[in-house]
C-alpha cells in the first residue's frame, strides 16, 4: 500500500510548482495508488487542508525558524506543512504521529539531512501555544484565514468589514457537493434511489431537479453517474442558466463552455430539443465537454473550438448566448484553494480580455434575444464596474436581472451574473 503522507507532499509540490489544479491532482493520485479507505480520506484531507491553511502554517513555522518558510528546501517544507496542518488541524492524529510520520518521510528523501531540524521544529511546534493574530487588519485576516493581503483589501475594498470576514470564514469550509439531475434520463427522486443503493446518500436540493449529497463514497465511479444520471453543478450556476431561460427548440451559445455544466443543464431546460453549441478556446476541452454530453445523452450539443474573444461567422445567430468569462475564481477558492495564491499580476489582463468576449458575444445574439454575463469571483472591476461600462457602450441592451451570490448569504459558491435583454 502506498503512503498516504508521502502522496500528500508530492501532490502539494506538483500543485505548487506547476500550477496543477487540486481536484485534478487529487482524483489522479487516488486512481493511480492502493489506498485503503482511511487512506484516502487522510491523503484528501491533508492536501485540501494545507492548501487552505498554507499561509496560517507558514506564519506559524516562522516562529521556529531562523530563516523565511520560502528559503527551505521544498521537499522539507512541504513535510512540515502537513506535519503542522496535522498537529494544529486533525484532532484525531496524536502530535506524537504527526511528527514521527514526518521525519521517516525526510529520512526516506533526498533531503534526510534536514531530518533533525524537521524533527526538532514539530516538537517545539506540539509543546508551544500556537497564537493567531486576533485583529482586522489586512495583514491580521491574511494571516488567520490564510488569504493573501491582495485579495483580503479586494473584498475589504468592495464588501467591508463584516462581509469579508464572513467571506474568509466561508472560503475554509468544506463545500457541498451538489448535483444537477440529468432529466433527460430520470427524475430527482428515482436518481436519489438509485444513488442510495450505491450507499450515496442525498437529499433534495434548495432548487428543482437537484441533489445534495450527505454522505456516500465513490461518486463518480458508481453505475448512475457512469449511465450519465447527474452531473456536479453549484446552486449558483444551475439559478443563472434558468435565469436565461433557453427556449425547447431554441439555438443557444456557451462562449466558454468547458467544462460543460452550464451547457448541459441548458439542454435540460430546452428538454434536449433545439441546438447549443458548447466551444472553448482548447481543443482537449472541448473534447471533455462532447464526452460529458455523450455519457449525459444530451444530442443537441455540438462543440467547436473557438476563441470567444473573435466573432465567427460560421457560428450563426442565436436565441440565448452564455458569456461566463475566464476569471479570477475568487468565488470558489472553497473548492480550488490554489487559485488564492496565484500573484495578482496573473489578472492584470482579465477585465479586458473579459470585456473582448462581452463585447463579442453581442455579434451572435438575435434582435430580442437573452445574453448572460457571468463570472465565478467577487470582485466588482470584473462584475458590476464591468457592466456598467458594457451599458454604457450597448444602450441597445436592456438589463433585467443583477446578482452577486454571497457564500455566507445564498448559501452557494460565490457567483456573478448580469442578465440583459437586446432590443432590436
């Protein structure tokens, strides 16, 4: 059997250096290792929670050293991470086990010189009052909720005091998993059945033809999600797609579609009948988006490559045309916490890129056709102050519906939408 630990550091490593998504990372490691139950959830737990603790660790690990977290050989720091995410974290681990298990982990490296000191820092760690600061500054939120200054003045800046740390709160806990029924092939109550005889337990969602899961193991690996039954979708994005509300038989656009959801609980609506045609910028996603609709039995999607910032003719006019625009993610760093510490100047370039494809998703719509803008973060220079300028450029465009859903309000992934209405 593998070790679990041992999986959890490389996994942070590769998710480190090379930008690799955490969810990604964690079903390939899981696939590829013999785990045991326990096993797994221990693996998941510590690369999910390092993640969304790492600035909280590393603060706390520079109290025991005498030079940055960041100076320390990667191998060995990320043997600390989990072994102090462990001590301060995982009620269940005795302090004793989270530094033995670590130091086995650096003596079997290439780094077992560093053993002593990883030793000697974990110990120290265990026996010492572990304080946080207290405060509401920026700097004092950053370092409790383990959320970068940058991002903690965003929300500060846009939503104040009260709501950013409600925010903060809500960006480390576990978040749901929700699910759209594919109705299409079968209701909400006959899928609840199905999956409760798989030992998934669910119950009903907050909106029509969804699920929440309760309690269950390997969902995506059982017979209904294999038969092409549900898919994962947040609450947030199944209410902004109903919002556009595609018409059976209607032709709608998903601009950038991958990896599909939006596109396959518009099908839904349109009760499989009409056209939506689902395109992304990548080739291999827009390959992930036409397998999805193939295991959902969802015919009228078609795909195609396409750069959602440049008009294709060959695409047509449509009906409805879904604009939700690459983003910062600051809404979901719940489910993907490695997006917080991407630098800001990664988003330097996204509120223009983002207006290209607003801008361009006009050409496609009908005269009296829906377009709906969406994002998955919280910042307003990409939401609101966004479309005010869009507004102000397309007074042709009539807006009919705003929303930004709050996690600690709507109980959903933090979410932006914007409905408009073309007038002729």
């Amino acid at each position: 059997m593998s070790n679990p630990r041992r999986l959890a550091v490389q996994a942070l490593l590769k998710i480190e250096r090379d930008g690799a998504y955490s969810n990604i990372t964690v079903n390939s490691v899981l696939r590829e290792n013999m785990l045991s139950g326990e096993d797994k959830v221990l693996f998941s737990a510590l690369v999910y929670g390092v993640l969304d603790r790492r600035l909280t660790l590393d603060y706390v690990l520079s109290k025991y050293m005498k030079t940055k977290p960041e100076k320390t050989a990667p191998f060995t720091l990320s043997v600390l991470r989990c072994g102090l995410y462990q001590i301060m974290y995982m009620d269940k681990i005795p302090d004793s086990a989270a530094v033995n298990e670590s130091v086995k982990l650096i003596k079997k490296s290439g780094e077992s010189r560093n053993a002593g000191f990883v030793n000697a820092l974990l110990r120290a760690a265990a026996k010492g009052d572990i304080d946080l600061p207290a405060g509401f500054t920026a700097e004092e939120l950053s370092i409790r909720y383990s959320c970068p200054k940058w991002i903690v003045n965003s929300f500060l800046d846009d939503y104040g005091e009260d709501n950013t740390k409600a925010l903060l709160e809500k960006s480390l806990e576990a978040p749901p998993v929700i699910l759209r029924v594919n109705t299409a092939k079968i209701t909400a109550d006959e899928l609840a059945e199905a999956l409760l005889g798989c030992g998934i337990e669910c119950e009903k969602g907050e909106i029509p033809d969804s699920l929440t899961v309760k309690k269950g193991k390997n969902l995506f690996s059982c017979e209904p999600y294999k038969k092409g039954y549900f898919y994962a979708q947040d609450y947030a994005s199944q209410r902004a797609v109903a919002l556009l509300s595609p018409a059976p038989g209607s032709r709608l656009l998903d601009m950038c579609a991958s990896p599909g959801g939006k596109s396959f609980t518009a099908a839904n609506l349109m009760q499989n009948r009409g056209e939506a045609v689902a395109c992304d910028l990548y080739e291999s996603r827009v390959e992930l988006i036409s397998r999805s609709a193939k295991r959902l039995g969802l015919d009228i999607i078609k795909t195609a490559v396409c750069d959602a910032a440049e008009y294709n003719e060959n695409l047509g006019k449509f009906d409805c045309v879904l604009c939700d625009v690459p983003c910062s993610g600051l809404g979901v760093i719940r489910r993907k916490p490695e997006l917080k510490y991407k630098p800001e100047t990664d988003f330097k370039e996204l509120e223009s890129i983002q207006y290209r494809i607003l801008t361009n998703a006009v050409n496609y719509l009908k005269p009296g056709g829906r377009l709906l803008y969406s994002t998955c973060t919280l910042r307003r220079s990409e939401n609101e102050k966004l479309v005010i300028c869009f507004q102000k450029e397309y007074n042709d465009f009539q807006k009919v519906y705003e929303h930004t859903f709050m996690p600690h309000i709507d109980n959903t992934d933090g979410f932006y939408c914007a409905l408009f209405e073309r007038k002729n």
